[in-house]
C-alpha cells in the first residue's frame, strides 16, 4: 500500500534543477527576453549561443538577481528565486556565482585574497568588513588556484595578472563560494584561444569534478559544441533551439544567428585548437598560459 501510494505520489520526472517558467524582459520598447520556458533536471554543462543582443546575458543575469525580470518565475529546490528578498535573496546569490567576460577582480588585494573574497557572503558582517579569513580559508583558495594551475601567483596583486590568469582567479574564486550552479556569461570573449581553451576546460572540470550545472553564454559556436552537454540557441529574447551539440548543425546554426546563405561559421570562432568532443573532461593543462 506505501509503495502503491509512493507511485502515484512520487514525481515521475527528474529533479529539477533549475526551471524557468515564461520569463519576460523588457527595456522600455525591447523585450530582451520572450517567454522563455524550459528546464536542466539535471547537472549539465548548458551553452546559450545567440548574436549580440539576443538576450543571453539578460537571461543569466535574471537568473542571480542582478536584473529584475518583468515576468515569469524561475523555480529551484521548489521555491520561486525571482520572488526572494532580502537575506533568502542574498544567498540564493551566493548560491549561483557569477562569472563575467571582464574578470571582474579587485585589482589592489593579491589574487588568494581576491579568491577569498568569494566566501564573504558566509561571513559575519564584521568579519566580512575587515576580511577577516582563517587558515582553513586560506587553505581552500590556495588549493582551488592549484587546481587551476595559478598557486604561484598567490601573492602577487590581481591587476598584474593576464586576462588568462585573472579569469582563472574568477574560477576560483566562483569555486570557494561553493555555489549550486555556475553562471558565465562570455567568459572567454575576451581570451586568446589557449586560455579560452583552459578557462572552458576549468568550468568543464567544475562540472564533472564537483557535479555542477554550469550555464555559460558564448558568442561562438565552436565553445558550445566542445564543452557543453546541451546548448540552446536564443534569437531576439526567445529559444529557438535547445539540443545536443551533435544535432546543432549548420543550418541551425544559422537560424540561431539570422543569417542569410552567406552565414560562416568562422565568424563565429574562438579558433579553439581542437574543437571536438575529445576536449571535455580532458586533465587540465598546468599554467602554460599567460
Ligand atoms: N540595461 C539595459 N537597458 C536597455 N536595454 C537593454 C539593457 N540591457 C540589455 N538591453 C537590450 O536588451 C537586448 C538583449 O541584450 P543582451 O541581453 O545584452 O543580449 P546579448 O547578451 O545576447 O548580447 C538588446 O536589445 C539590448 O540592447
Ligand atoms: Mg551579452
């Protein structure tokens, strides 16, 4: 009879991880994001693609609250995230770190600090106004900068550092927030394409490794097909493509972008050395990179 009664009452379908339910943008006239439904049941690396301006940054930064959506929700553990204020806000925030194109450091403190810097949420308000850490904190950031393939340059100020290093510190520091899911919004738009392919192997790793979903935008076709499980294709605030990267093929691809026969995919590209499934899960390279 219990299990007759876990049957009927017991949810058929994954565990959700995160779900969104007609979530709307709009900037006065532009609707940045359309109606956007769709769900990750389970810990997946998902890529949105798209043309600039199609909404994909809207759409990750609704995600942590650092835009405001004009409507819908988006559902986690079973709560609304979008209808969270004040302390339940703040750590759901800490709960999905953010990743941008532009590291975003504190360019003074040197790189275990800026590491740190990533468990303040979890501190008291003193403790967090003068950073106070302990070892074991200390510890945590030099270990997931070793991970990363940067402990030597612990000591040394963030803003000394290359792109490439600095967004590995960005990695680590996302990584020591201990979040349930990762957010990335261009992480290597502003990367040659040896630390592109290491920072993309870093969020791959975090993935695998550590059973996070990764969300990460990218304006090139050749990062989501290499690294991402599942990718989804927005154009002008709306899905037009969600699916594996084996089904994401040239003529998708070129529906997602709006492009006309002349569409080439180079334009698209980050010129990754190998861009093929082989890439993922793959150990990462120590700091070849600068
Ligand atoms: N803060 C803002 N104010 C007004 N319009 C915005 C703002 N942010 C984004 N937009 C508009 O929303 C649309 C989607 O932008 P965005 O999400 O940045 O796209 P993407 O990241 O795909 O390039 C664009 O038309 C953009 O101009
Ligand atoms: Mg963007």
């Amino acid at each position: 009879m219990f299990v007759w009664f876990l049957c009927i009452g017991g949810a058929p379908r994954g565990i959700d991880v995160i779900e969104f339910r007609s979530v709307r943008k709009q900037f006065r006239s532009t609707i940045a994001v359309n109606n956007v439904t769709f769900a990750i049941d389970r810990p997946q690396m998902v890529g949105i693609i798209g043309r600039s301006g199609a909404g994909k940054s809207t759409l990750l930064r609704i995600i942590n609250g650092l835009t405001t959506a004009s409507g819908g929700e988006i559902f986690v553990e079973g709560r609304d995230v979008l209808s969270l204020k004040g302390r339940t806000h703040r750590r759901w925030q800490r709960d999905c770190a953010m990743i941008f194109q532009q590291f975003n450091l504190v360019p003074r403190p040197d790189v275990v600090t800026n590491v740190m810097l990533g468990r303040l949420n979890s501190h008291s308000t003193v403790k967090s106004l003068f950073a106070i850490f302990g070892r074991e904190e200390i510890s945590d950031a030099l270990h997931a900068l070793d991970r990363l393939g940067i402990a030597d340059q612990a000591t040394k100020r963030a803003e000394m550092l290359s792109g490439g290093q600095q967004q590995r510190v960005a990695i680590a520091r996302a990584r020591v927030q201990d979040p349930k899911m990762i957010l990335a919004d261009e992480p290597i738009a502003s990367l040659d394409p040896l630390n592109a392919e290491i920072v993309m192997s870093a969020l791959r790793e975090i993935h695998e490794r550590d059973g996070k979903t990764v969300i990460c935008n990218l304006h090139t076709l050749d990062a989501a097909r290499a690294y991402c499980d599942r990718v989804i294709g927005m154009r002008a605030g709306e899905i037009v493509f969600d699916g594996t990267p084996d089904v994401l093929t040239r003529d998708v691809a070129r529906e997602i972008y709006g492009a006309g026969e002349g569409f080439n995919e180079a334009a698209t590209s980050t010129s990754l050395a190998q861009p093929n499934k082989t890439v993922k899960g793959r150990e990462l390279a120590p700091a070849v990179a600068g």
